[in-house]
C-alpha cells in the first residue's frame, strides 16, 4: 500500500471517529423532552393552539437529526373547554445540525402524517379556522 493510499485510510478513520465523537456529543446534549417542547411551542405558534403529544417522541442522529412525534392532539387556546381543533397521528421533522453544535436546538422542517381537522361554525356563521 502505498502512501497516498495510506493517507487517505487515515483521513477516512479520523473522519469517522470525528463523526462518531460529534454524534455522541450531540446525543447527550439533546432529549426527547426538549424536542417535544420546541415543536410543541413551533407548532403553537404557527397555529394558535395549544398542543398535547401524546404519544411516543422519538430523535435520530443519522444520517441527519430528525423527529418523530406521535399521537399529536392541537386544542383552543382561550375558552373554559379545550376543543380539539386537529389531532395528527404522526408529526416528522428535521433539526439543524449546525445550531446543535453549540446548544441551540432549530427545527427546520416538519411534516404532518393523516391529519384530522375539527372545523365549526359559530352560532353567528363565524368560522373558527378563519
């Protein structure tokens, strides 16, 4: 084996081993709870809503840190009942992995799997998705 092939064998293994030591770090820096509450106050947000998971959340590393939260339930806001307005059965999404590298958790993208929406009309015709 030559040396340029010897080099690369070696630049290959110490990216893996990097690769392997940045995973691990990020691993412990980020938790399930974490992930929840940053989509449940991105979704709040979005939506006006409050949100519930009620399900199981789950986070990945590889090949990119995403996330997958199930049984999702949106309810009103403001009011004395807390009317389910959707419910998902499962919401996927990915995290930046930049941020992540110094403690900041940034949701890129979501995506919402078999939505149920609840749409009602007031007793005075106003709409409540309007």
């Amino acid at each position: 084996m030559g040396n340029a092939m010897r080099r690369r064998l070696y630049v290959a293994v110490a990216g893996i081993l990097v690769g392997g030591v940045v995973l691990a770090y990020l691993s412990t820096r980020v938790s399930d709870d974490a992930v929840l509450r940053a989509t449940a106050e991105k979704v709040a947000t979005l939506t006006g809503n409050r949100v519930e998971v009620r399900g199981a959340t789950d986070v990945s590393f590889l090949p990119l840190p995403r996330f997958t939260l199930r049984d999702v339930v949106l309810t009103t806001r403001f009011g004395a009942q807390n009317e389910e307005v959707a419910s998902l059965d499962v919401l996927r999404g990915s995290v930046a992995l930049l941020p992540l590298l110094v403690g900041q958790l940034k949701l890129k993208d979501f995506v919402l799997a078999r939505p149920a929406l609840a749409l009602t009309v007031a007793q005075r015709g106003r709409p409540d998705w309007a």
